[in-house]
C-alpha cells in the first residue's frame, strides 16, 4: 500500500529507521534503569557518545526524559505508554497489514468510528477513498481524513491530549453517545483473554468503552506486542470483541485463548 502522509505532526517524520530504533532503545533502557550516562547508553547502542548526546536532546524535547550533565533520567513510569512520535513509525508495514485487513472487513456505506493511537491512525488512512462516514477519534486521524472526497467525515468535541492529541473527556463521550455505529475499530495497549482489553490512561479507556457501546460490531486491532499485555485501566471483557485482527507474530496460545472466548482472530 503506497500512501502520503498528510499535514504529519510526528516529530519523526524524517528519521531514520536506526535513529528511531536507537531512540525507543535509550527510552526502554532509561526508564527501566531510572537513569543511565552517556558513555552507558553509547555503550549499549554502540553509536558514538555525541550522536548519544543528540539524541538525549531530542528525547528531552518530547519529554521522555530530562538531561543532567554527562545523562539522563526518565520522566515516563514503567506502566506509561511512549510518546505519540516515538511510536507512529515502530512497526510501521506490520500495522499497515493491519489496516488493510481491518478496511477489508468493512463494506461501501457503513458508519465507523476509529479510536486513536498509531495503529489505528494507519487504520483511517487506509480508509480514506472510501465511501464511508467515519468519526475519528484523535485529531490526526482527522486531519489524515479531512480531504477523503467520498468519505463523509464527523468530527467529535473533546479536549486532545498533549502529544498524542486523542480526543478525550465529556464531549467526546457526549458525541459517541448520539450516534450508533455500524462499526468500532478499538486500539489498546493491552489484550487478553483473561483481561480483556486495556488502555493506559484512565481517560482514553472510557472514550474507547463509549464508542463500544454505540457501536454494533466490535474490531479491535493489536500488534503481537500488545497481546499478552494488561495495562491500568479496564476497557472491555474479550467477549465484548466480535474481532481482533494482530500480526503474524501474535503468540498462538493467547489467540487460541480469545478464539475460545467467541472472538475472530485475523493475523495479517
């Protein structure tokens, strides 16, 4: 699938994959050890001791972490999702597959809302020529929409979040509610059989339960990463999902699991 990226508001637009694989490395390894130096983390990514320093800069701006001379502390938790701009290029032709498969189980004229995160931004642009209505649920998804010429587009109230500039709070709940759905496509943080579906932000969750409950089918979608993962926040139990379309790489035995519990397992 060949795509442009319309009015892109990642800061990682332009970097290399290697540059972003050894930011989310400096980023893991940060917030996992509290702190680490430069010559640790030059040390562990094997990249040289100023390309490490630029790199701190960077992260520092899009407030993962804070510099202190010769290194730099985290400012995510452990149970925290990575910023929006380290996550939008991760992955990136897994969650397209993805996005392909979900766009093909939806037909010509059906209404959609599309839940925020990356994946399911990819999700929206896959969407784009199609003629749908569609209600986005972050605001980049509806800038990737805003020029779709045989999409009807619906555009919720919220407060977007800083950096990941999803749609939250009363509004949007209060604009999921007036509408029923033909079609919900959920993303998370976190899926299994035992937990069902979470979300990290308390916020984000209960937007993602409104727009289940106004929907009349149900496709999540998760990254074999995602599966096996349980985040803060309850969303949905895994029988409230009619779908989930992951990847390839999703381990069997938890896909067995949500099988088990009624759900169509897609791998793309």
């Amino acid at each position: 699938m060949t795509r442009t990226n319309k009015g892109s508001t990642s800061g990682t637009s332009g970097t290399s994959s290697t540059s972003r694989d050894r930011l989310r490395q400096i980023t893991d390894a940060v917030r996992e050890a509290g702190r680490l130096g430069v010559a640790e983390l030059a040390a562990l990514t094997g990249a040289s001791e100023m390309t490490i320093r630029r790199d701190l800069e960077a992260l520092a701006d899009q407030g993962v972490l804070e510099r202190y001379r010769g290194g730099a502390r985290s400012l995510l938790l452990r149970g925290e999702e990575p910023p929006f701009a380290l996550r939008e290029q991760e992955g990136l032709e897994v969650k397209q597959r993805i996005a392909a498969e979900v766009a093909g189980l939806i037909a010509d004229g059906e209404s959609v809302v599309v839940d925020s995160g990356t994946t399911c931004l990819e999700v929206a642009r896959a969407l784009e020529p199609r003629r749908l209505t569609v209600m986005p649920l972050s605001l980049q998804a509806v800038n990737a929409l805003s020029g779709a010429p045989r999409l009807t587009l619906l555009v919720p109230g919220g407060r977007p979040r800083p950096g990941e500039l999803a749609l939250t709070g009363q509004l949007t709940t209060a604009s999921l509610a007036a509408l029923r759905f033909d079609t919900a496509v959920i993303g998370c943080c976190g899926l299994t059989a035992a937990d069902g579906l979470t979300a990290y932000d308390l916020d984000d969750a209960a937007v993602k339960r409104a727009a289940i409950a106004s929907s009349r089918r149900v496709i999540a979608v998760a990254d074999a990463s995602k599966l096996s993962r349980t985040a803060l926040a309850f969303v949905a139990p895994a029988a409230a999902l009619h779908a989930v379309v992951t990847d390839a790489a999703a381990p069997d035995e938890e896909t067995d699991a949500l099988a088990a519990a009624g759900v169509t397992v897609r791998k793309a």
